[in-house]
C-alpha cells in the first residue's frame, strides 16, 4: 500500500476500531477528540469570528494591524469558547447522522465505533458547557445572549423532530445566521454592543455562507436522498442549487459594495468565478466552489489577524498528519 492507500469515502468497514489496533501510540485519542469537532470546517467559524472582531474595533478607530501578531486575552477567550460550543453542534451532528455517514463513508469516528455514541454525547455536553463558562470572563449579558442562541440553533438544527438541516431552504438559511450572523456577532458583541447598522456589516457575510453551504449539501444529495433527507438539494436539484449559491455570492459582493463591507466585498468578488462552472452540477467544480471561496475568506481574516496565518498552517498540517495515520486518507 501507499502513503495514502485510500480515497475520499472508500475507506472500507472492517479496519480496526481502536488505535491500538492500528498501531497507533495511546495518546493518539487526544487527537481523535480534537479531530471529533472537526477543525477543517470550523475555520469558517474562526474566521467570520475575526471578522465580526475586525469591524467593531475599525468602527471605534481601534484596529491597529500590528496590534494583532497574536490574539488579545478577549479575542482568545472567545475564540476557544466558540471553537467548544459550536464544535460540540458538530459532535452532536456526527451522533444523529451516524448512519448517514456511514452510508456515505465519511466522518468515521462516530459512525464506525472508534468513539462510542455514549460517550460522544457527554463529550459533546462537556465542551458546550465550557463554552458557556465563558460568559463569567466577559459579564456581558450580549455575550451570554449569542452563546445561548448559538446553542439552541445547533439543537434545532441538528435534532428532530425540528432538524432544520434537512429542510429546503431553512437549511440554508440556518447556516447564513448561524455562520454568517451569530459567528461575526460574537466577535463583535466583545467590543460594542449590537445596534441595526450592524446589520449592514453582516448580510454580505450571512449570504456568502449560504451560497458556501448551498454547495457542500449538492455534493452529499446521494446520500442524504437514500437517508430521507430533504435537503435543498435532494428537493430542488443540485443544479438549482448551484443556481442558488451563485445569486447568494452575487448578492454578497453587492451589499458589501453598496454598505462598503471591503473585507466581504474583495473576498465575494474574487470567490464569485468559483461559482459560475459548479453550474454543471459536476462534483468537481462543486467542491472547488466552497472550497475556494472559504481559502479566500479565510486569507482576508489572515490579512487582518495575522496570527491567524500560523494557526492554519498548523491546523492543516496537524490534520493531513492526522488522517493519514488513522485512516489512510489525503485529507485536505
């Protein structure tokens, strides 16, 4: 076999579930509970955070760039509360559509009995409730206002009989606030408290994650279809889809240029071209759509926070080390 013998959702049933069985060290379960909150698509979360972070402070006359080669005790306080609370939403995702996953060969840990649902769930409850424990540092009832939101939109959209996530439209919708309001509100609330001309500083983000998670549920249609899933894609098309995650970019770039929100507006204009091939519907293009547009947001928080640079680069590391030695996989 290769360095990497498997490829993406053909990783077979029967490998062994315990690192031991893999030849793995012991510690090695550290990470499996790092890579349970699932990092790679937590990075949209840090860095519509650090955005939302980036606008209050450049409202007051306070972003200095060089103040930010490393994070101020706020910013790392939030940005390790969030990373627990909306990392426990993935872990409580993982446990309802274990066998979902299972049919579409991904997210093995929960799915395959590497970690126990049991035990996933007190985890998942161990994590949300450090996150709360970070209201005491702010006394910001704002603060406290979005951690709670956040939680009860994560119940709601992963849990039936709501399960927000397998309905038509909502589950885009869900995703926009959620990514796109609550993720650069929390960074924001830190600083100033919330007034309406902060919605203008957010709708371009809340339908610049719309148009990425439109996208990533077309390359999953298959799967959630034979799930029951009814998803936008599987009830509309991934072509419609497709259509639909190319007008949510556009009208990201337009509301960012008419309300001049230039972090939203350079990130929306240059990922806009991803858009437009992702209309054959292709898996290829698909995932080069949500994928680029997510590095090319990613890269204007970095322009801004340029700690957030080595942070990444560790985080990707970490994970390429990660899935190759535990399931033989090239991933990112």
């Amino acid at each position: 076999m290769g360095k990497y013998p498997y490829e993406e959702g053909k990783v077979p049933f029967d490998r062994p579930k315990t690192n031991r069985g893999l030849g793995l060290p012991r510690w090695f379960c550290i990470l499996d509970y790092f890579f349970l909150l699932r990092p790679m698509i937590l990075i949209p979360v840090w860095l519509f955070l650090l955005l939302g972070h980036y606008h209050a402070l450049d409202a007051i006359g306070a972003y200095r760039w060089l103040d930010h080669l490393y994070p101020a005790p706020d910013l790392a306080v939030v940005f390790v509360a969030f990373t627990l609370l909306v990392g426990g939403i993935y872990v409580n995702n993982q446990i309802h559509d274990h066998e979902t996953d299972r049919r579409n060969r991904k997210l093995y840990l929960i799915c395959d009995g590497y970690i126990p649902l049991k035990r996933a769930w007190v985890y998942q409850g161990v994590v949300q409730a450090l996150a709360l424990a970070s209201c005491l540092w702010f006394w910001n009832s704002g603060y406290m206002w979005v951690i709670l939101a956040s939680i009860l939109l994560g119940f709601f959209y992963n849990t039936p009989p709501f399960k927000l996530k397998g309905r038509p439209v909502v589950d885009i919708l869900a995703n926009g606030l959620g990514n796109g309001f609550l993720n650069v509100l929390v960074g924001y609330i830190i600083v100033l408290p919330l007034t309406w001309g902060f919605w203008n500083i957010c709708l371009p983000y809340v339908l610049a994650v719309g148009a990425v998670f439109a996208n990533t549920t077309a390359v999953d249609t298959e799967g959630d279809a034979e799930s029951g899933e009814r998803t936008s894609a599987v009830v509309f098309g991934v072509r419609a889809v497709a259509w639909i995650a190319l007008g949510l970019m556009a009208g990201c770039v337009a509301l960012a240029a008419l309300w001049s929100v230039w972090p939203a507006l350079i990130a929306g204009a240059v990922s806009l071209p991803f858009f437009i091939p992702a209309l054959t519907a292709r898996r290829k293009w698909l995932k080069i759509s949500y994928t680029a547009a997510t590095g090319i947001f990613a890269l204007a928080a970095v322009a801004l926070f340029p700690w957030f640079l080595p942070f990444l680069i560790l985080v990707l590391a970490l994970t390429r080390y990660y899935y190759r030695r535990k399931f033989g996989l090239k991933y990112p």
